[in-house]
C-alpha cells in the first residue's frame, strides 16, 4: 500500500528539503510539498538576522512541490495573516485522498487545512514543535483558553501526529493525544551532507583557520544562531566576561550568525575588552560547515522558543560535545554522555560549564565526541522514513 502525504509549509526550510526528498525515493511513500510562500529563495530582508539574503543550496531539488498564490497584504513566515492561500481549498477538493500534514496552527492557511481537509475526506496530521517545558513557563487566562481551544478544535480531528522528541511527545499527551496517533519523527539535518563536510575540512584545520580568522592554538567554543532575544548571545558574552584572564587566554568565542543585538553585543564586548570574541556576521549554508569543523564544543543558550535547536545535530554531526541551556528542546535528548546542560538564563553556571571543557583531560574530551557521533545518528532521515512507514494508517478517530 501506497501512502500519500502533503506537507504544508510556510516557505522551503534548508532543514526539510533534504527529508523530502530522501521520503520521495521511498516506493511506499508518495510525497508532496505545498509552500505558502518563496521566502528564503529571494533575495528579501529578514528582520530576526537583520539582513537581506537568499539561502545558497537547493532548496527544491528531488521531490514534488507547488507554490500557492498567497493573497496576504504582508506576506511572509511572520505573524498569523502571513500567508493567506486560498487555492488551498480548491487544492484539497482535487487531491487524491492524503495524510495532510501541518506544521503547527500559526498562520490563516493552516487553519483553512484545518477545517477542510477532513471535510473534503483527507486524514489530517500535524507536526508542532513545542515541549512540555515550555508550556510550565507559561501562564494567563489567554493562553488557558488558546490551549483549550487546540485540543477541542484541533486535536480532536487529527488522525495522526508527528513528533519530534521527548518533550514534544508528553505536549502532545497533554493535550489528549493517544500514543496510537503518534509517530516518532525525530528532528533531524542531513547527516550524511554534514559527516561529508567534516571529513574533508578535516584534513586541514589549521589552514581553514587562517582563512577564516580565528586563533590557532586556543578552545574554540562555538555558538551557531541569530543574535535575537530568544537565542540568548548576551547570556554567552556575560559568562565569557566572568572568566579568569588565563581561561579568557585560553579560548575563543565564536559567534556564527548576526541579527538585531549585534549593536549590543559589540557594546558588551568592548566594555568588557574580550578580545576572544569573533563576531562573523550571516554565514549562508555552503559556509556554516568550515566553523563546526574548526571548532571544539558547541553552545546553545536559548530560552524559551527554542523548541529543539538544530545546529545541535549539525554540530554533533561534526563530533562536537555540546552545552545547552535547559529550554533548548533537544537537551532532554541530545546530551548525554556527550555534554552539560545549565539552567537556562544563570551564566555563572554556563561559565562553570565552560571552565569544564577548558580544564578536561584530552581522553574524556575525546569520548565526549565519540558519543556525540554514535548518538546523532538515531537523529536521521531514514529514521522518520521508517517510522511513517511502520505507522497504522487504520487507528480511528
């Protein structure tokens, strides 16, 4: 049996393309992607990196997909009405009997799916990323009543759910779930592409470290996102502030991304004379490669909104033992051997996590990345393929 699946998105995501088409190849699976809009294959400004710029990789290669007019006066991936695509209607009357798949309930066109997709004789699926540990640190008769609302006028029509973790899965049961509608997709990048990467940059880090800038012989510890609130650069600069001068000696910081804080972040840096801070500014995906590869242990320190954290695996694809914040989503399954986690937002403890790395012996570094490596891959596109193949397409409503 043949299962068909349309996946609904906002715009192509570098992190998905590479999934679909590695669903495509599947016999038991036929796959169809529908975008709302063409953000990030035009040259066109992003507020959260604060600059203009098109991803350089293929974004469309290898699997079917069809761009929806969208009829928004502001269109875009940013806020409830920007994207508004009302060929979805008529999209769904023709199509084959599917799966939909939507990911999460934030914009016009996904709540038209919503309504007609069941209608129109479709099962109905979503994938939405958020955990459980953020849901604890929010509050408000607003957001009771949002909650509510989801689980009365979404969940109770969906046939199956994707999730993407542990966090996400015990959201999910919450929120009256059954475990029979669920399906492990666990999130994931394109493992193979990234191992590519990091053997051959491998061979010659120290020239790829001349090209880029950074210092030959110090603990390079790297932090891969925008500079936005919700990633949280400033707690990384506040820790690195609190370091000895031998510690600050010994290590480099690297920043690679940009956004609205920069101007803050540079304020921070020259008020505090850390001069073992690089800045990079946008790295587009042909180029992010070369500083997991010259690197020695990734942070991440976001707060809330960071429902996993993908650089997480790209870095851990690389052999990278990581520090996150305990927010991160995919702290709960990513470290383990492999890392340290830190309450999120307390940089006294992100600089004793820190100060870890700087006085750990060579041999425990090394497991650290050894187990970064065997760990990610139970993080892979093949792993989802496989589970949406093994699901029960019978379980009822």
């Amino acid at each position: 049996m043949v299962k068909n699946y349309i996946f609904f998105h906002s715009h192509p995501i570098q992190y998905f393309t590479p999934l679909y088409k590695n669903l495509t190849s599947s016999d038991e699976l036929k796959i169809e992607v529908w975008y709302g809009s063409k953000h990030g294959l035009l040259n066109s400004y992003d507020k959260e990196f604060n600059t203009s710029f098109k991803w350089d990789v293929d974004l469309l290669e290898g699997y079917k997909h069809v761009f929806l007019k969208n009829f928004s006066f502001k269109p875009g991936p940013y806020g409830f009405f920007g994207l508004i695509n009302m060929s979805i209607i008529k999209m769904l009357w023709n199509q084959e009997k599917s799966t939909i798949i939507i990911h999460g309930w934030n914009y016009f066109s996904n709540w038209l799916i919503i309504v007609f997709a069941k209608l129109f004789g479709h099962r109905m699926g979503i994938k939405a990323e958020t955990p459980c540990s953020h849901e604890k640190k929010r509050a408000g008769i607003l957001y009771t009543i949002s909650r509510i609302a989801l689980k009365a006028f979404v969940f109770s029509r969906i046939d199956e759910v994707h999730y993407i973790g542990s966090q996400n899965k015990l959201f999910f049961e919450k929120m009256g779930v059954p475990l029979s509608k669920m399906i492990h997709t666990p999130y994931s990048v394109d493992n193979d592409k990234f191992r590519m990467a990091s053997n051959k940059f491998s061979t010659n880090i120290e020239a790829l470290k001349v090209e880029l800038g950074i210092p030959l012989y110090k603990k390079l510890f790297l932090f891969s996102g925008k500079y936005i609130q919700k990633k949280n650069p400033l707690d990384l600069l506040n820790a690195i502030s609190l370091l000895s001068k031998y510690e600050q000696s010994e290590s480099h910081f690297i920043f690679m991304g940009d956004g609205y804080l920069r101007d803050v972040m540079e304020e921070v840096i020259n008020k505090n004379k850390l001069s073992n801070v690089t800045l990079t500014g946008f790295v587009n995906q042909s180029s992010v490669s070369k500083y997991y590869a010259l690197s020695d242990v990734f942070i991440m320190c976001s707060g809330l909104g960071e429902t996993w954290g993908l650089s997480t695996n790209e870095a851990m694809c690389f052999g990278l033992p990581v520090i996150l914040s305990d927010l991160v989503g995919s702290s709960y399954d990513l470290v383990e051997e492999n890392g340290l986690v830190f309450e999120t937002g307390n940089y006294l403890e992100l600089k004793k996590c820190i100060e870890v790395f700087l006085e750990m012996k060579e041999e425990s570094y090394y497991k650290m990345r050894e187990r970064s490596l065997a760990h990610i891959k139970e993080y892979s596109y093949d792993k989802i393929a496989q589970n949406i193949k093994n699901h029960n397409w019978n379980v009822q409503n």
